[in-house]
C-alpha cells in the first residue's frame, strides 16, 4: 500500500523559524530569521503553517491593520510539497479569518505565478510593484547611517498608507537604522542577500532622494533592494539616478473594499510580505 502524507495546519512558532527561513532563502527571498521572527510577534495568531509528517511543508502569514486592512504574504511551499494545494489550503485559512474578523480589504503582492491562485479567491489587479537593485560598496559600515533616534511621524504614515501602521513600523525601528524628518523617514534592515531600502515615506521628491542617497552611501553591504510602486513616476525617477535598475515584477492585488492612501508619498513599501 502506498504511505499516505499526515497533513496538519496549525499556528507557525518560534520553534519553526529555522524551517521557515530555509523555505523562504531556498526561494531565492531576502528576508532574515529576524524578519520571520517580527511577523511571528506582530501577528501570532496570524502565521500559519501546513505540516506535513511533522515537518514544516509551507507557510502563509496575515497581518493586520485593524479592522480595515489585512495583509497576506509569505506563500511558501518545500519544492518537494509542491502540487498538493498546501498553499491554497493556508491562503484559504487566511481568508476565513480576515472573513471572521470582519476586515474590509485583503492584499497582497503577488509573483506572476501567483496571481491565478489568488484570483480563485477573489483577488483583483490594483497596481504595479517592482524590486530595484543597485551593488554597494564596502567603504564604510551600515551603523553610520543612523545618527540618532527615529522619530516617524505616525499622522505621515497614515495619510501615505491609509491606515494606521503604527504596532508594524515600531517594531522595524527598533531593527532599523535609517533617518527621519518632520515631513519623511527611512528605514533600512540587513536582508539575506541585500541592505533593504523601506518603507519610505516622504511630502517631497527631493528628501526622499537626499535620505536614499545619504544611506547608500554610507553603508557598507553587498547590494541594496528597494521595493517601490512605479505608478509613483518620481520614486521611480530618483532609483534611476541614484544607480538602480528594475529586477523584478509583481502585482498588488486587493480583494474586498478598495482601499488606496496617499501613494505619490511612498517612496519604498515596507515589504512584499508587510504592505
């Protein structure tokens, strides 16, 4: 008789974080352990994993923003689990949830291969997103960029997202170095691969540009990733003259209300898996 698979879904722990980031590094992501480990303390009842024969098989995380916005991300599957609807399985939990708690708008950035499971969920196209890359430098170090506390205006950020982020983005401050004004922050975290350049939120073309430019060139790493939306021309202008070039392409999707904020403010998301 063929062995049959002992499938079960259940809330990601601490103790699955090594499991998790290996999935997610094997899938070419530039996410850390320690941002796992910030999504397992920003929503612990929101990582959910599919464990198959006591191993962790795939994963799916959702964040929320209170009761307006829910964010899906971390749709990982071992290679070996592939084609078996473990990830429909998690997204389709998810939902039940968002469902649950009565959130009015889900999304999430979706690969190319994506995107036809999601529309199954009822997900529509809302917008563009793309990765940009530039190589660094070893000049000098990544601390340097941080000269003082950040003070992020948490009204700025509102008005730029739509909702209030604020649980999320004090949490990647204290990982961040990055600088702020009244009117525009930045904040940077190592990435597996790459210095991560977001979320960046600015009222002017020409401080988001003076904060990038400060921060690229006095850190030390072997490439920075920047995330933006290219309906934003100007974010899309200052990646090209400060070096960066376009890697990859993906779709913001949003299922339920539409729900848009101020995006010619943002400069650079906080992450395919954040928003």
């Amino acid at each position: 008789m063929p062995r049959v698979s002992a499938e079960h879904l259940r809330l990601l722990s601490a103790d699955d974080i090594a499991a998790a980031f290996e999935m997610s590094a094997m899938a070419g992501w530039n996410q850390t352990q320690e941002d796992w480990r910030m999504l397992l303390e920003l929503a612990p009842a929101g990582c959910f994993a599919m464990q198959v024969d006591g191993q962790v098989a795939a994963t799916t995380t959702m964040v929320c923003y209170g009761q307006r916005l829910a964010w899906i991300g971390m749709v990982l599957t071992q290679p070996r689990y592939r084609r078996r609807g473990l990830a429909r399985r998690l997204v389709a939990h998810a939902l039940d949830q968002t469902d649950a708690l009565g959130i009015e708008t889900v999304k999430l950035d979706a690969t190319e291969q994506g995107q036809p499971l999601y529309e199954k969920f009822g997900f529509r196209r809302e917008q563009p997103v793309q990765r940009w890359f530039r190589p660094g430098s070893s000049d000098t170090g990544i601390s340097a960029a941080r000269s003082q506390p950040l003070e992020m205006s948490p009204n700025l950020d509102f008005e730029a997202f739509g909702v209030n982020r604020s649980p999320m983005l004090r949490r990647l401050a204290q990982r961040s170095a990055g600088c702020s004004t009244p009117t525009s922050y930045l904040l940077i975290r190592p990435g597996r691969q790459s210095e991560y350049l977001g979320p960046c939120v600015s009222r002017h073309p020409a401080s988001a540009r003076t904060m990038m430019l400060e921060c690229i060139h006095t850190a030390a790493t072997a490439g920075w990733s920047w995330d933006l939306l290219p309906e934003n021309r100007d974010s899309v202008r200052v990646a090209t003259e400060l070096g960066f070039s376009a890697q990859r392409h993906l779709w913001r999707m949003v299922r339920g209300k539409d729900l848009r904020g101020r995006e010619e403010m943002i400069y650079a998301i906080a992450g395919f898996e954040l928003g």
